[in-house]
C-alpha cells in the first residue's frame, strides 16, 4: 500500500495525469471537439460523393443533348412542354387518392 502512495505522490506521475486530464477535458482541441469535428467531416464527404455524382450525371446529360437531337427533343417535350406545330400536347396529372 505504501509503494502505491509513493507513486501517486511521485511529480512526475501526477504532472503526467494532471497533462493527461487536461488535454483530454480542458483543451481546446479534447475530445468531444474531435469527435464532432469528425461526424462533420464524415457528413462533408458523404454530400462531396453525392454533389460529384451528381455533377457527372448532369454533364452526361448535357454532352447527351450537344450531341444527340432526338434527346433534345425529349428534353424539351418533357421538361419544358414544348411542341412542333399542329400538334396538340396533353398534360396528365395523376391524382392521389386521400386515405379515408
């Protein structure tokens, strides 16, 4: 029991614990901050991976239409109604049906 003591009462012991305490609870960089600095950067490259996805499907749309006129078509019938002449466009718009 007195060898405990003595080396609880060590300086050297009770600087490294004292160090220890503070880095991981007092600093300004301890632990909770890491660990929300990292969800953060998680959550940052996961909406990086979707916005780069993204980008990529909106540039292959885009080399689509530059290069293939029947997509052009499509895209201006579908997206922005548009139609040749003499022609008549119906737009159906499906209803739910509300839970009764």
């Amino acid at each position: 029991m007195e060898r405990l003591f003595s080396i609880i009462r060590n300086k050297y012991v009770i600087a490294t614990v004292a160090f220890a305490v503070w880095m991981l609870f007092f600093d300004r960089h301890d632990i909770t901050t890491q660990y929300s600095y990292y969800s953060q950067l998680k959550s940052l490259k996961a909406e990086k991976a979707f916005y780069t996805t993204e980008i990529e499907r909106v540039n292959q749309t885009i080399e689509a239409l530059n290069t293939d006129p029947e997509a052009l078509q499509r895209m201006a019938r579908e997206k922005y109604k548009m139609k040749k002449e003499n022609e008549d466009v119906f737009v159906i718009i499906e209803q739910q049906e509300s839970p009764q």
